[in-house]
C-alpha cells in the first residue's frame, strides 16, 4: 500500500509541475498576442496618419506627439516621403504608398503570429483543462491514504 502511495504522490507532484509549467506558459503566450495586438494597432494608426498626411499640402501646420500628452508645433515640408524602419535602427525612404504597403505586409505578418498563438494557447488550455481533474483525483486519494494511515497510528 506504501508504495502505491508513494508511486500516486510522485506522479501527483509530475501533474502539478506540468500544470504551473502550462499555466506560465499560457501566461506567455497571453502577453506576446497582447503586445502583438497592440502592435496592430499601432499599425493601423499609422496607416491612417499616412494617408492624411498624403492629402496634406506641403507647409500644412502640423502637432507632432513628444509623449506624455506632449505635443510640438510644425510644418509638413514633404508630403511625398516617409522614413519608415525596419529593424536594428535602420529606416528607409518610402513614398507613402510604399510604406503603407510596407506597413500592411507587417501587419499580416503580426496577424499571423496572433493567430499561431491563440492556436496554441487553445491547446495548451485544453491540457491544462486534461490534467486538472486527474491532479484533483491524486490529491483526493493521497489525502485520504495519508488520512487513513494517521488514524492508523
């Protein structure tokens, strides 16, 4: 009987070790489609501002955001070019056609990884969702072993 209890004790502490492994790892996943949903939409603010900013006229009073609710006054001095980056601190020169296109293809790219994302976190929840009874039924079990044993002292 000792030994039974012992080999459902060890595989209890298996169960719970993969469950808080699942659970950090959905956790995970939860945070990267949120900053990656964010991304999106960033994205997509930005395809707007370009398209307004392409039917501006050039010396257009513009307010450009510093952060904090802060703002600067400018000028639009070229209406016909945006810097646009693309990782490790480069930019490029687009016409604005050319960067929402630039733009657009990121964000299916993001989208994409949105989606293998959530694919996976539905798996992983699902696994979580399998473990968890059998994680209750060991603990039931040696409580009550370990219950009976007491009274048997």
């Amino acid at each position: 009987m000792e030994e039974k209890t012992e080999g459902e004790s060890q595989e209890l502490q298996k169960i719970l070790l993969d469950l808080r492994e699942s659970q950090q790892r959905a956790q995970g996943l939860q945070t990267q489609i949120k900053l990656l949903s964010n991304s999106v939409e960033e994205i997509d603010n930005t395809i707007g501002t370009i398209q307004g900013i392409k039917n501006m006229n050039s010396e257009t009073d513009i307010l450009v955001p510093i952060g904090g609710n802060s703002f600067l006054k400018a000028k639009l001095i070229e209406t016909d070019k945006v810097l646009s980056g693309f990782g490790a601190e480069l930019v490029a020169e687009r016409n604005p056609d050319q960067a929402i296109e630039f733009l657009e293809q990121q964000k299916k790219e993001f989208n994409e990884s949105i989606e293998r994302a959530r694919g996976e976190l539905e798996k992983l929840s699902q696994h979580i969702e399998d473990l968890r009874p059998k994680a209750e039924e060991l603990m039931a079990k040696t409580e009550g072993e370990e219950g009976a044993s007491k009274s048997e002292d």
